[in-house]
C-alpha cells in the first residue's frame, strides 16, 4: 500500500509557483480567490476596489510564496496577506478613524428590505465607520486578539476593545431596527 501525504499536491503547486510557473499561479488563483475576494469584500465597501486590493494582494502572494514555511494553512497564509493589503489601503486612503460617537448611527438604516438577509447584515457591517468595521471584521471574523488588532493598526490595545464594543453595539441596535422593520413594528 503507498502512503500519499495529505496535501502533497498543494506542496508541489506552490514549489512550481516560486518558479514562476504560471499554471501553477493560475491554479492557486482560481483555488482561493473566490474566498479571499470575500475576505476584502469585508473591509472594503466597492466591490471593484476590493477585486483591485485581492489582485494586489495575490501579487504579493507570489512575490513572497518562497517565504510560505508550510507552517499551518496555506489559505489562512495568503488570508492574512489579504487583510494586511486591505488595511493598507484603507491607511493611504486615509478611511480609517476611530470615532466615540454613539449617535452615529441614528438614521442611517431606514432603506432595508424587509427581508433579513446576509446582504442586511453585510449593509449593516458595511455603514459602520471605518475603525468600528476594522476592528470587527480583525476581531469577530478574522480572529484576531486585540493586542495583535492593535499592533496591526498602530492604535492602543484598549481603543481596540472600545472600536469593538461599540460595533457590537451599533450592530445589535441596527438588527433590532431591521427585525422591527421586517416585523412590520417600526
């Protein structure tokens, strides 16, 4: 019997990918960027600005494949790369801010369908301001702790928790408007 090692195949890909092997590339591409569009898609509002960062972001993915160590995923690898690609275009775009204003978000959901929905919630993470949708998306959904979260974006670990509590916050208030709106209450 002849033992195949898992993932052997992804091993072999990404050694033809550091010799600029573009089948390889291709292959890799068409693998993971359906996801990791999804992965910019959430920190970026434009769908083609997001399109525009993931193909930055795979760029560098090859550029530094050679540095992949085969030390865990190789999808969390090139994830990370897209979220780092992602917060730097936000910094030069100068989007990010952190703001304490928790009347931010008074009137700014009247237009939702009355349906509950994945793209309701992606409308709602998406009308966060900048620094409460970083800090949300770094902690919630890419896992993140908020010491990492604050080194990532050159704030203090505890504007960090304070950029997540009010998303929750702002979050939880938004639902509540959109079931009240779907109920028919509001």
């Amino acid at each position: 019997m002849k033992v195949i090692t898992l993932h052997q195949e992804q091993h072999q890909t990404i050694a033809l990918a550091i010799e600029n092997n573009r089948h390889a590339q291709q292959k890799i591409y068409t693998l993971f960027a359906p996801k990791m569009l999804s992965v910019c898609r959430q920190y970026i509002k434009d769908l083609q600005q997001a399109e525009d960062i993931m193909i930055t972001a795979f760029m560098k993915v090859f550029t530094h494949l050679k540095h992949f160590e085969h030390k865990g995923s190789f999808e969390g690898w090139i994830r990370r790369i897209m979220v780092n690609e992602c917060i730097s275009f936000l910094r030069v775009q100068k989007k990010i801010q952190f703001i304490e204003d928790e009347n931010f978000f008074e009137d700014r959901f009247n237009d939702i369908e009355s349906k509950f929905s994945v793209e309701d919630i992606q409308f709602l993470i998406d009308n966060l301001p900048d620094g409460y949708k970083m800090v949300f998306n770094l902690y919630a959904i890419e896992g993140y702790k908020h010491k990492e979260i604050a080194g990532m974006l050159g704030i203090n670990e505890g504007t960090s928790k304070s950029q997540l509590s009010h998303a929750r916050k702002a979050l939880q208030e938004q639902i509540v408007k959109l079931k009240n709106y779907s109920n028919g209450t509001e």
